[in-house]
C-alpha cells in the first residue's frame, strides 16, 4: 500500500510540517506500507512554495502561488511514484487530500482563495489511469470501515 509520507508524520508537506494521521499510521501494523512524497520525489525542496492545480481549455498545470508553473516536475514526481508502484506490484493508495499531487477527490481550484472543486491531483489521477484505488485519509476508513473495525 502507498501511502502519503506526511500523513505518516515525515516533514514533507510544502510548509516544512507533516499531515500526521493516527488512523493511517496505524495501518503499518496491519500493512506493508511504502511511504511516498511525489514532490520531493520530482526533487522540490521542503518547505516550497504552495501549489495549486489550474485547468484552462482542458490543460491542467501546476502553478505556485509565486506564479511559477510546476507542471513538469510534479508530473516527473507522479511518475516516480508509479514506478514504485509497479515495482511492488500496489494496488491501493492513500495520498493526502486537497494536494495537487495527491488529492483524490476535491483539489483546490487554482486560484489561492482556498476554495476546493471536485478532482485530482497528478500523482492521484496517474496512479488511477494505471488501475491503482486511490483513496484519500478520509474515505479510505469510511469506503472500508467494516474491514477497519475486524482489525482493531
């Protein structure tokens, strides 16, 4: 299983800090689980600037919020990723929602007023288009929250 390292407490997010989740981590006891960071993965610094996917015309780019279009190293960084992915044979994931790599579900809307639209990050939308579930650390518990509780 893939999951998003700063949901696994690893200072990764773009901010410098992590996305520690509880639930998730715990998942490690059950799972095999292969932390991933699509953005260092690309070779982006920590802390970074914020990102945000921007759609014009059915183009998806990425641009931080300094106006800096990140696409290609965040489509190099999903790429990464779904090499690991193929290399352990994963077929589920749980990457951090809203995340322009990682979101699974809502994305923020490109424009830094911190609206969220329906959609995906890169690395959530690849890893999909190749057969992997993608969830988010939210809907993974409740999509399988009988086989959660059998666990515990």
């Amino acid at each position: 299983m893939l999951v998003s390292a700063c949901l696994l407490g690893l200072n990764c997010k773009y901010s410098g800090g992590n996305n520690y989740n509880k639930k998730v981590a715990e998942l490690i006891n059950v799972y095999r689980i292969i932390p991933v960071c699509p953005e260092q993965m690309a070779g982006l610094c920590t802390p970074r600037p914020a990102c945000e996917v921007e759609e014009n015309n059915n183009i998806r780019r990425v641009i931080s919020n300094e106006g800096i279009d990140l696409t290609e190293s965040f489509i190099h960084g999903a790429e990464e990723v779904l090499k690991i992915a193929k290399l352990y044979n994963v077929k589920i994931a749980i990457l951090k929602s809203k995340s322009p790599s990682c979101g699974s579900n809502f994305i923020y809307d490109g424009t830094f007023s911190g609206e969220l639209i329906e959609g995906e990050g890169i690395t959530a939308e690849l890893l999909r288009k190749n057969g992997i579930k993608v969830y988010d650390e939210m809907n993974y518990f409740i999509e399988n929250i009988d086989r959660w509780n059998t666990i515990c």
